[in-house]
C-alpha cells in the first residue's frame, strides 16, 4: 500500500519562505492586510520592527512598502489579488514605480479560486494591469514546489515582483526558470501554458501534434524561446493563461513582429462579466478553460 503524500498549499510554502528569509536578510520587512496574517504572528515577536499588519488599508500599506524600500528595505507585501493590484493601483503607480523602488508583491485567490467570495475576491485582470506599469517581473508559479525558488529569488533582488498565487496546483512542479521549459515538441503548432493550468493543457493534448511550451516566470516574456519554437513548427500559436484572455498577446505579437503566424488566446473573458458562484472547475468548464474544451479548440484551431 503506498502511502499517500500530503501537498502544502502555495500559500503555506510562500509564509515559510518569508519567514526563512526574515530570519536571514535584515532588509526583509512583512506587510499584510489581515489575509494570512497569522502566519507570521510567531515571527513577529522575534522581528517585531519587521513584521506588520495593516488590517483594510491596502493603499496605506503599498505606500509605507514604498517607503520602506527608499529606506532601504526590501518589503514582502500580501493580501488577495484585488486588494493588492487593483485598489491601490495608483500606490503601486507612484508610490512604487514612479519613485523607482521595489517590492515583491505576492497575492492570493487568483483569477476565481473560491468563487463563493464573488466579483469582489476576484481579479482576472491584475496582470493585464501591470503591464501597463514599466518595470514588473511576473511569476506564475503552477505548483508548490515552484513558489519557493521563484519567491527567493524574488526577495534576494531590488526590483518590482508580483508573485500570483492559487490554490489550485498541477499534479507536478516544473524546475523554475526565467522563459519557456519546453515538455512537448511537435510539428502543427505551439501551445503556450502559463502556471496553474499546465494540467489542463497537457490533457488536451496528449495526442495532439503540437510543441507544449511552459512557463512560471511569465514577465519579463521570453519571446526568443517562442520564436524559437514557432520557428520548429507550424506559426499557429495558443495562448492559455489563468486570467484575461489575450493577456500576453501583445507579447507574443512583438515576438512574433516578422514571421507570419495565427494566435488563438485563452482565459477568462473580456467582452462581459461571469455573474454566477459555483466552483473554480465550473468557471473552468464556463470559460474554456478546461481540458475537454481546450481539446476540441486547439484541434480546430491547429487543424
């Protein structure tokens, strides 16, 4: 009988690897707005000038992160991706990117992790927001074991990082690197799959002709490593990302800006709002994203 394996979840490893790095690098500060605060009530004891809550003042807190970074800190910043990238959009606007300083910026909740929350606990478009700010490195991790190098990495440098959490995983970690991890090669197309829905499209698929193309780190986009695979095979390019539909179609457009090709994006919608709770699997089921419709379409598409 084998023994069955109990995961963490991505949000457990994050408050880990922040606790370690408090531990080690006197420059790391905590900023929280009520979510997941008690991870750190512990620590906070022992680095009390360094661990701090903010309750429902998520403007307030990624202005004082910004503060802090001009001190010469590196703040560690968090709550659930609405409040962190669209509230205090214009904090991250001026407070950081205007001033020029860092901070790593971790969310929780994704694009509809927990539908029952409703609209206000869900933002498929915080990425889409970010690019419209210079500067920002984008990380997807689609597994556990991928948050901690990627979340490391983030914490030990001095520039502006959104880490984009789920609680939803693949089934398997990928090594994490800063473009494409290529898993499948073929010849009728290329098929981009961004962090947590990596299962999804695998399944889709598994007897397709298609080159599969993974990627955790997302900004800055690795176009080399796309063109280099569309160069191997037919132009059609899919796009399936876990938020906005077309987030990253510009970026495979400047990639792609000499050779001829066809892009099909996939992801939540952009043309109306989903006014309904259920489960993340049914939005799945309701924006395409799940394995069955992704099948048919990358078989139409690259047909």
């Amino acid at each position: 009988m084998t023994a069955q394996v109990t995961r963490k979840q991505m949000r457990t490893v994050f408050a880990e690897t922040v606790i370690e790095s408090l531990a080690a690098d006197p420059r790391v500060v905590m900023l929280t707005a009520d979510i997941s605060s008690w991870f750190f009530w512990e620590v906070k004891k022992d680095f009390p000038d360094r661990v701090h809550n903010f309750g429902i003042r998520e403007q307030a807190m990624i202005d004082i992160a910004g503060g802090f970074a001009l001190a010469g800190q590196r703040p560690v910043v968090h709550t659930y991706a609405p409040f962190l990238i669209e509230r205090p959009f214009e904090q991250l606007k001026i407070g950081l990117g205007h001033q020029d300083v860092g901070a790593v910026l971790v969310s929780v909740g994704a694009s509809y992790d927990d539908p029952s929350w409703g609209r206000t606990h869900q933002a498929p478009g915080d990425v889409a927001l970010l690019d419209t700010l210079p500067g920002w490195t984008v990380y997807v991790p689609g597994h556990e074991d991928e948050v901690g190098p990627l979340l490391s990495k983030a914490i030990a440098g001095d520039n502006r990082v959104y880490v984009r959490l789920s609680e939803r995983a693949n089934s398997e970690a990928v090594p994490v690197s800063d473009g494409f991890t290529v898993l499948r090669r073929g010849g009728a197309g290329v098929v981009v799959a961004v962090g947590p829905v990596l299962d999804q499209v695998l399944a889709a698929t598994a007897t397709a002709d298609v080159t599969v193309l993974y990627a955790s780190a997302i900004r800055p986009f690795d176009h080399a490593g796309l063109r280099a695979a569309v160069t191997a095979a037919a132009p059609n390019v899919v796009l399936v990302e876990p938020y906005l539909r077309g987030t990253s179609a510009f970026e495979v457009t400047e990639a792609l800006g000499d050779v001829p090709h066809r892009l099909r994006s996939f992801g939540t919608w952009r043309d109306r709002e989903a006014r309904v709770y259920g489960t993340a699997e049914e939005h799945d089921r309701l924006f395409g994203v799940d394995a069955e419709s992704l099948a048919d379409s990358i078989a139409r598409f690259v047909a």
